[in-house]
C-alpha cells in the first residue's frame, strides 16, 4: 500500500493523490504516520464532507495535529462505510 501513495511525477514533485471513502478506510497507521506527505494529509481531509472547522488554514498545521485528523477521517469514512474501524 505504501507505494500506492506516491506519484512519480516527472517533474519530481509528486502530487497528492485523490482519495475516495473506500481508499481512505483503508489507510492503515503507518501510512498515516509514515509515508504519507502532508499534501496527502491534507487532500484527505479535504477529500470527504467530514464536519471539520479549519480546512481552509490546514497548510498552517503541523503533522502530527494532520495526522489525529485524519485517523479521525479514517474512523468517520469506516462508520460511513459500516466497516469495522481500525
């Protein structure tokens, strides 16, 4: 899953991919804690209508306030889904 995340683009700056219910469910923690940049952070949170006050300053966040947020995503898209969450 771990490769799945990057985008080899080649101007060598890779952009965040799209997320969608089903791929963000299935984020596991060291994806959210380690591989994930913070471009990807962010487009996950920006990716669901998740009730979440501040998404227009989530540049100015630090990584680990990102990251609770999108274990928070994780659990809602699970609920959503009717999935177990992790």
């Amino acid at each position: 899953m771990a490769t799945d995340l990057i985008d080899n683009a080649p101007s060598g700056a890779a952009a965040p991919r799209e997320f969608d219910l089903e791929s963000i469910s299935v984020l596991s923690d060291d994806d959210i804690h380690r591989v994930m940049t913070i471009p990807e952070l962010i487009a996950v949170i920006r990716s669901v209508d998740y009730p979440f006050a501040g998404k227009e300053r989530l540049e100015f966040f630090d990584r680990d306030t990102l990251q609770r947020v999108v274990c928070l995503v994780r659990r809602w898209t699970c609920n959503r889904l009717g999935k177990l969450s992790l």
